[in-house]
C-alpha cells in the first residue's frame, strides 16, 4: 500500500466515523427532543386530568340541601352587596341576570343532579367564580371602576353564555354531555390559573 492511498484509507475511515458521530449526534438530539415534547405534553395533559380529577372526587358527595341553600343565600348577599354600591345599571343588570340564571340552575341541579359533576362545577360557580370576578371591581375607585367596567361585562357575558348552554342542556335531558361541559366549565371559570 502507498502512502497515498493509506491517506486515502484514513481520511475514509475519519470521515465515516465523523459521519456516524454526527449521525448518532442527530439521533441523540432527536431523541432528547422527542423527550422534552414529550414530557411537556405529559404535564399538559396532567395539569388537564388533574383540574378534572379533584372535582368527581368532590361531587361524589352530594351537596346537602342546606350546602345548595347556602350557595342561593350567598347569592343573594352578592346581589345586596352590588346594589349598594351604586354601580352603573349596566353592570347590576348584568350581575343580576346571572345571579338569577344560577338560582334557578342550583335547586334543579342539586334536586335532580345530585353529585353529579356538572353540579359540583355550577355550585363552585355560585360559590366560587362569580365572587371572584366580581369583588376585585367592587374594590376599585368609581373612576377606575369606568375603566374596567367592559372587562366585568365580557367576563360576565362568557359566564352568562355557558349558564344558557347548561340550561339547554337540561331541558333537553342531555345528562350524558354534563361530564363534558363540566370539564369545560373548571377549565374556563374555576381553574386559578386561569382566572
């Protein structure tokens, strides 16, 4: 063998010992890749199952009639609270519409629903979500209540849309799409991270 063709024999074995590292290199990032992908969407869907798996345990446990009653009279206390404090007629008419869209919902719910998902997601709107929406506005000064006043409504539009499509639902005795829209419904109105 001459020396030339020994340079040509070593630069051929470097070069495919280079090409075999950078492949193994491209397949070591894919993998590294696909793990990362991978353990985001297994946090995703955790976070997702996780928002819906605390409320079946919850609502495995009917509401007592007095656990509904209380919801219906902490209603009615956020309805006092929201007309004492002078708020724009806009506003109370809107607030008041989706109190009283909760207060028919509840009794029915509770009554012919217990424990079901939907149930416990419609009492934590009573409870929980519409308080929460609403307290933060009533905290601010009337100037920067005028400021905020829109945002109050396209949150209360979206709660008022959701309450409507529950009704429909029960009136129709479509029992079997509650788990679903009870999902939907943590997602969007109960889940702090969200909201």
């Amino acid at each position: 063998m001459t020396p030339s063709s020994k340079r040509w024999l070593v630069f051929g074995v470097l070069a495919l010992a280079v090409a075999l590292v950078a492949v193994t290199v491209q397949q070591l990032v894919a993998i590294v890749v696909s793990a990362v992908v991978a353990a985001i969407v297994a946090i995703l869907v955790h976070r997702s199952l996780g928002a819906a798996g605390e409320a079946p345990a919850a609502s495995v446990e009917a509401d007592s009639p007095e656990g509904w009653v209380e919801h219906l009279q902490q209603l009615a206390l956020l309805n006092l609270q929201i007309r004492e404090q002078g708020l724009a007629a806009e506003v109370v008419s809107k607030l008041e519409h989706s109190i009283d869209v909760l207060r028919r919902l509840i009794p029915e719910l509770n009554e012919d629903h217990a424990g079901s998902e939907l149930t416990w997601t419609v009492n934590r709107m009573a409870s929980d979500y519409i308080r929460r929406i609403v307290s933060p506005f009533l905290a601010l000064s009337p100037g920067a209540r005028a400021e905020h006043q829109a945002e109050l409504l396209e949150s209360l539009e979206g709660l008022d849309s959701e309450l409507e499509n529950i009704a429909s639902l029960l009136q129709s005795a479509r029992v079997g799409e509650f788990k679903t829209k009870a999902a939907f419904l943590r997602a969007r109105f109960l889940d702090p991270g969200l909201g």
